[in-house]
C-alpha cells in the first residue's frame, strides 16, 4: 500500500467515516490507521479474511464516492492552500503588523462545526 493512498483513505475516514457502516469504520481504522494487516482484523474480529477484505474495499468505494459528490476534503485542501498563501502575504508585507497577524491566526486554527 502506498503512502499517498493511506493518507488520502485516513483524511476521507475523518471527514466521512461516521456515514460508513460500523463494521466498515472498523476494519478501515484497524487496516489504515492501525496498520493490522487483513489477517489480523479477521482474527480480532472472528471474521473470514474474504469478509475484512470484503468490507475494506466497499468502505474505501464508499469514502471515494461521498468524496466525489461531496468534495468536503478537496475544499479543505484548498482552503488550506489559500491560507498558507495568505499567511505568507503577510508576512511578507506586514510583517510589524501583529494584530492583522493575530487575526489571521484565529481565523486559520477556527475549526469549522
């Protein structure tokens, strides 16, 4: 597995895991997160290795498709990008300016609810 696809699996779990099915939030997390390899989640979960991967593929189809209708980390990817180059704008040409600094701290660590 490559570490591209895990990432990209990893960041999907936390924007959509929650509408995955609990057994297909499990094994994703004990595969991705956890790095249990397929026979290891079959024996912790009394299950075939059929089943884990089974449950891994449809989980991994289910996360690419909200992915793809809902598009929540690729905006979040790209509102990343535009503070990263607000912030270095700035810092570039307001460097003595702290409270335009501060201000910007807030809004780019504000979580979103």
């Amino acid at each position: 597995m490559d570490i591209e696809h895990k990432n990209r699996i990893n960041a999907l779990l936390a924007f959509y895991g929650d509408l995955l099915a609990k057994k297909q939030q499990a094994y994703l997390r004990y595969y991705y997160e956890d790095d249990f390899s397929i026979i290891e989640i079959a024996e912790e979960e009394a299950v075939s290795r059929q089943a884990v991967s089974d449950n891994l593929k449809k989980g991994c189809e289910a996360l690419e498709h909200y992915e793809q209708v809902l598009a929540l980390y690729q905006e979040s990817l790209e509102r990343q990008s535009l503070e990263e180059n607000l912030l270095a704008y700035v810092t570039k040409h307001y460097q003595n300016d702290e409270h335009l600094k501060d201000l910007i701290d807030q809004m780019v660590n504000q979580e979103i609810n």
